[in-house]
C-alpha cells in the first residue's frame, strides 16, 4: 500500500474540511512505527486524507536537513513520494527551531474529511472559523487531578 498525498483537484476548497498542521518529534531519530498502522487505517477510510509529508533531521549541532522518508524508517516506505509541496522551506526551518537537537520529526498537512459535511455547511451559512486551538492531554490531565484535589 502506498499513500499519495496530492490533493484532488476535483475538490474544491468550499468542500473540504478542516486543516490541520503536525510536527510530530522523535528524539535520537528513533522511529518505531507503531502509530503508522492506525494512522493509515484513518486514511483507508477516508477520516483524514495527507495532502503534504516531509522527514526533517536536526543534528547534534543544530543543522537542520530535509530527508528521504525511509531515512527515518523503512515502516515510512508507503510515504514515498508523497508531497503536494504545501510544506515549504519556512515550515522546515521553523519546525527545526521547535525539535531538540539529535531528534527527526514529520511534517504533516492532513485534511479532516470527517468533518467535511459541518464544515461545509457551516461555511454555505456564513459562518467562519475564527480560532482553533489543540489542547495537549497531559495538559488536560493535570487540570483535572487538580480539579480534583480541589474539590
């Protein structure tokens, strides 16, 4: 199975849903692969769809470099060519500043399709995204023991 992520152009953008940006970090550039089967089960059916992957590599002295997916893993293989060019140089430059030296990362733009059809509808009502925030579970966690502690 491979995954291609140029995205349609049969498409519009008033039909698409939700966009969302990842750089997902692995120090000392260890790669297990053990998400990669249920991410790609999400794009099987159709939940999410990628529309741009790039592998970056920053170095022990801060050196940032694009790679080859399989540089990261041979389980990246099904990403091979995989790329709309919607990540640019910015986007590795700036996710190079946010990773920690002797780490890889995935740059990811995936569209939601699961969310389509509210998009969608939203939008032909007028109505317009203002803000969108992801909450980390950790942080999540700790706010309710707190909570809890509290009360």
């Amino acid at each position: 199975m491979s995954v291609t992520a140029v995205p349609s152009t049969d498409t519009s953008v008033e039909e698409m849903g939700p966009i969302d940006f990842f750089a997902i970090e692995f120090p000392h550039h260890h790669f297990s692969g053990e998400g990669l089967p249920h991410f790609l089960d999400l794009v099987d059916r159709g939940i999410v769809r990628l529309l741009d992957l790039v592998v970056i590599s920053k170095g022990t002295d801060g050196a940032v470099k694009r790679l080859n997916v399989v540089e990261l893993g041979e389980h990246l293989a099904v990403f091979e060519g995989a790329s709309s060019g919607l990540l640019d140089d910015e986007d590795v430059v700036a996710a190079g500043e946010a990773i920690a030296p002797d780490s890889a990362a995935i740059l990811m733009v995936i569209e939601n399709r699961w969310a389509a059809p509210f998009a969608v509808a939203l939008r032909r009502g007028g109505a317009q995204l203002v803000a969108s925030a992801r909450l980390p579970v950790q942080a999540i966690l700790a706010a309710l023991e707190a909570s809890e502690t509290k009360g």
